[in-house]
C-alpha cells in the first residue's frame, strides 16, 4: 500500500506535444480525457507554427512545378535553436524534395580534398530545398576557435567563400544564411537541461563543455565572419533566439516572405518581427560599437 502511494504522490514533469494543445482546444468533457491547463501564448504559437507550415507547403509545391531551388545554410552558437528550427520547417514537407545535411567531422579521404568539395555534391537539385545543419561556416567559428584548422586555412576560407557563394547565387540558387544568436545564459541554461532530459542527451558533445569557456573567442570569430562574408548577394540574417519559439516563427516567416509562389498569405501575416530578425549589416554596427565591453554583446 505504501508503495502504490509513493508512486501515485511522485511528480512527473508532463510536456505535451508540440500541436497536442491545438487539437484539443475545443474538446469537450468525457470519460478518458484529463483537462490540463495551456498557456495563451502556447496555443496562439502552434496555431500560427501550423499556419507558416502549411505556406511552407505551398511554397514547395511551387518549387517543384519551377524548378527553384533553395540552400538554407543554420549557423549559431550551440544550442542556439538551429536543430529546432530545421525540424519545425521541415515537419510537414514532402522529404522527396527536402534535404537536411548535417556533415560529421570530414574523413582522411575528406581532408585531402578541396575544403567545400563534400558540401558540394550535397547541392539542391531542381525543385529542391536543402538545409546545412553548419556548414562550411564551421572553418569560419568552431575550426579556428577550438583549434582544428590553421590560421592560414581560416583566412583563407574567408577569402575564399564569397566567390564560393557568389557562384552558387548566379546559377539561381536560392541563398539564405542564418546565424542564431543565443545569450550566454540562456546557453547555458540549455547546456543543463541537455545532461538531466534524457531526450535532450544525444545533444551533448564535448565541444558543449568549452562553449562557455571560449565564449569571447566565438564573438570575435562571429565578427571576423560577418565583416568578410555578409555580402549583397549572400546576406547573413541574425535570429535572435533567446525565445526557441519566436525564432522558429520569425525564421519561416523569413523565407516565405523572400518567396513568391500562387496562393501566398498577405505580407501582413509574413513579415518577421523586426526584434527577432537582424540584418547581417545591423549586427555588425552592434558589433563595432560594443567590442570593447563584451557583455552588451549578443551571441
């Protein structure tokens, strides 16, 4: 008897299921459901979640009568939101024509190789929509930061990626370059959930541990990125993603804003929110101004 009270008196921290909350907002009492309470604000996320998925949708059938092609490159600090967002877009998105690539550490093979060669054969096809979970990017922050490339090999891929690009750009590639900015307590607030969810723990890597150690060195990398890369024809867009929800949003409501495709929402309902979505050039004047005193910088 002692036991069945323990257990019945245990706490269980319930999540629902993203969309759980939406479905069942207009149930009705009866035998076998349990009311729980839902915040507002969760309800009105997975309605508006649903809404940007089905233009997705949209968008993608368009892509595969024209032919368009989209390369989505996510960047960011670690547990900025990357992963989240990738999963969000791509839900409810024929996999046929939907790629994620998220390269491990390149091979001995890979080494000997021109740097962007493996990512190259990983290119959208027609009607295609791809998104690189990293990228080349990594040679840019993680590689020189953790020191798994040379001084040489970064500067040079810093001169060498935007004529990289501009060529993907002029062969009517789609191109949208995100970076995710997380503040340093917020990272690490997620650092900790990851070792205490089971479901969260496939996330850690060692590389976690030093991120809030090397966490300047990262900001003068990020800087060093944007002043050499973020180009007219291959812009970086920042996400703040303090708030994982409101950067999944705003990152949709990006790329269908960037799109024209038949049957398109007004851009009333597709225009990001100025205090999520940040132009490579923005961040940068940010940058410049508070290099000086680290902690007003964003990550």
């Amino acid at each position: 008897m002692g036991k069945n009270n323990k257990k019945s008196d245990a706490k269980h921290e319930v999540k629902l299921l993203e969309g759980t909350a939406l479905r069942n907002s207009q149930a009705t009492k009866e035998d076998g459901r349990t009311a729980v309470w839902v915040k507002e604000s969760d309800l009105e996320y997975e309605a508006e979640l649903k809404t940007l998925q089905i233009e997705l949708m949209k968008m993608q059938q368009h892509m595969q009568k024209s032919g368009e092609r989209i390369l989505a490159i996510f960047e960011g600090r670690d547990a900025a939101g990357k992963g989240g967002t990738i999963q969000r877009i791509i839900s409810n998105m024929n996999p046929r024509n939907t790629r994620v690539v998220a390269l491990t550490k390149p091979n001995e093979t890979e080494l000997s190789q021109w740097y962007f060669q493996r990512y190259v054969t990983r290119l959208p096809s027609a009607g295609e929509f791809v998104l690189f979970d990293r990228s080349w990017y990594n040679r840019a922050m993680v590689e020189p930061v953790m020191g798994f490339c040379t001084d040489e090999q970064n500067k040079r891929f810093l001169k060498d990626v935007p004529m990289v690009e501009e060529l993907l750009v002029k062969d009517g590639i789609k191109l949208f370059k995100f970076y995710f900015s997380v503040s340093r307590d917020i990272q690490k607030e997620r650092f900790d959930s990851r070792k205490v969810d089971p479901l969260k723990q496939y996330k850690l890597s060692p590389v976690d541990n030093l991120a809030q150690d090397y966490w300047d060195q990262y900001s003068v990398r990020k800087f060093q990125m944007l002043s050499e890369t973020n180009r007219s024809f291959s812009p970086w867009t920042i996400i703040r993603s303090d708030n994982k929800k409101m950067a999944r949003i705003n990152c949709m409501k990006f790329i269908l804003s960037s799109m024209n495709y038949a049957d398109k929402l007004a851009d009333k309902h597709l225009t990001p929110d100025p205090q999520i979505i940040v132009s490579g050039i923005d961040e940068l004047r940010h940058m410049e101004e508070n290099l000086l005193t680290p902690a007003k910088l964003h990550g």
